[in-house]
C-alpha cells in the first residue's frame, strides 16, 4: 500500500515539474510576440501591402501591412492597389504598431498615417482583403 502511494506523489510531482515548465515557456513565447512601436517617413512602396519605412537613426525598415493581402503587382489590380497605398502613404510620417517577423525579414505591423489605419483604408477602398 505505501508503495503504490509513493508512485502517486512521484506521478504528482512530475506532473507539477512539467506544468512548471509549460508556463515558463508560455510566458517566454508571450515576450517574444509583443508588439513594439515605430516611427518614420515612408520611402517606397512595394506594393499594395508593403513599404519601407525610413526610422530613426537612418535605419530602414520593410514593412508588410498586417491583416490584409492584396493583389501582386503582375495580378489584376495590383497595381492599382500599389497606387492607392502611395497616395495613401508615400513620404508621409507613419506610427507602425508591429508584432512579428516574416521568413523574409520583414516586419508585420499596423500602420498608422494622419490617424489613419492604412490597413483598413486598403481594405474599405477595395484594393486588398482581410
């Protein structure tokens, strides 16, 4: 009988080691993903969901706008989407809300422009989706 009860508090503990552990890598994976905040003048745009955004200190950034994808600039109405985000954002000064990186290095933010979600504005005008 002693037996069988030391197996269950060895079980426990291993249970609590494992849920200890768990949390510990939750918390490290919630660092990593929180968002981080940019400022700069936008210097080139791709296409209609990705700019370079010149920041601080000269530092370049590629940006693809998040929660929206629109056309490529070989694809029907590509390149009416480029243009209506260059009216929209082009050498304008942007705050850029970001959350992660791309495989391609480029960061995927929010955009802000004139208190504008540049984002939504693709989408409400017709030149990208959600």
């Amino acid at each position: 009988m002693v037996f069988g009860r030391q197996n269950r508090i060895r079980r426990f503990g291993e249970r609590v080691g494992f849920l200890g552990v768990t949390v510990f890598f939750l918390a490290a994976a919630q660092a990593a993903l929180a968002q981080e905040t940019l400022a700069g003048r936008v210097v080139s745009v791709t296409d209609g969901d990705t700019i370079t955004v010149l920041g601080s200190a000269n530092t370049q950034y590629t940006i693809r706008l998040a929660g929206i994808d629109a056309p490529e600039h070989n694809q029907a109405f590509g390149q009416r989407s480029k243009q209506n985000l260059s009216r929209l954002v082009f050498s304008q000064n942007v705050t850029l809300d970001c959350g992660k990186e791309e495989s391609y290095g480029r960061l995927v933010c929010k955009v802000m422009v004139q208190g504008r979600d540049a984002c939504l504005e693709q989408v409400r005008e017709g030149m990208a989706w959600h």
